[in-house]
C-alpha cells in the first residue's frame, strides 16, 4: 500500500472514531452526558469525551505548528458539561481532520507529556502527527469503552460497536464468516 493510501486511512480512522462520539452525543441525553458515576471514579461521559477531543483537538493543533504536548488539556470546560456544545466540538474537529493536508501526516513532532509519576516535569519524544493519530485513535477507543461500561451502568444503549477496537471488530467479523 502507498503511503499516500496509508495516510489518507490513517486521516480516516480519525474522522470515523469522531463520527463514533457524533452518534453518541446523538443518543444520550443531557442528563446522561454529565451524570456523574460513583463506581467509575465518580467521573462522567462528558468526562471522558471531552478528555478525547481534546487530544484530537491538541494534535491537529499540532499538525500545522509542530509541537506537540499533551499536558495542555482544561478540565471542566463547556465541552465536559454541555452536550451540545460537545457535539459541536466534534463536528469543527472533523471538519478541521477533513480538511488536513494528507502530507502533514508525515510532519516530524516533539511529544510532551507527564508519564512519570515520581519526576517533577514532563517527558517528551520524537514522534510523527501519522504516528500520534496511531495513539489518539486507540486512547480515545479505550475512553469510548469505558463510557460503555458507564452507560450499561447507567442502563443507557449504546451505538453498535462503540467503544470496541477496530481489531476486535475485524477479528469477530472474520470469526462469524467462518
């Protein structure tokens, strides 16, 4: 596969795991969006979404400028706490993601974030925007599933497939033809 093709399926693995948000800003309610779940750490789907786009929101930032840092994240803003704002969020991030030059994807990055819970500071990282499209797809996967298990909590349904890796889906797809 050419790396033109590459790039334009990782641009669209971005866009597909925000349509996935879209349908489920769609289907909840308000309610539902800020209700806060004591045995998940008394955290809240907006919570978790809004920590998801904002990694997507700090790598298309980054795409054009070239740096990279993931610390630079607010925490309670309109966009945790408002669902519709949430939803309006998503559709600028695809439209932004849309309208991305497949050839930022390979744009050399320095990556800032705090891993290390006994230094003081930041670590950071060479990196590429196609590689951080990699780690923001499968971060914001793993935030879907467990908005998921907040949701059956809640005895909310949720979108087909949501909060499910692109892999396992594969996997079962391939195990039901057999």
């Amino acid at each position: 596969m050419s790396q033109q093709n590459e790039n334009r399926e990782l641009l669209q693995s971005v866009i597909e795991t925000l349509r996935q948000g879209e349908t489920l800003l769609a289907e909840i309610s308000d309610t539902a969006y800020t209700h806060k779940v004591p045995v998940a750490f008394n955290a809240s789907i907006g919570g978790h979404y809004r920590h998801c786009l904002d990694h997507f929101r700090t790598l298309l930032d980054a795409a054009q400028s070239g740096d990279l840092n993931y610390d630079h994240r607010e925490r309670g803003t309109l966009v945790e706490n408002d669902r519709f704002a949430a939803l309006n969020a998503t559709r600028e991030l695809i439209a932004g993601w849309e309208n991305l030059n497949l050839f930022f994807l390979s744009r050399k990055l320095e990556v800032t974030c705090k891993t290390s819970y006994a230094a003081s500071g930041s670590q950071s990282s060479p990196s590429t925007v196609g590689r951080e499209i990699m780690y923001a797809v499968a971060h914001a996967v793993h935030h879907y599933a467990l908005i998921g298990v907040m949701g059956g909590i809640m005895g909310l349904p949720m979108p087909a497939g949501f909060g499910v890796a692109p892999s396992t889906l594969k996997h079962q797809q391939t195990a039901k033809a057999a």
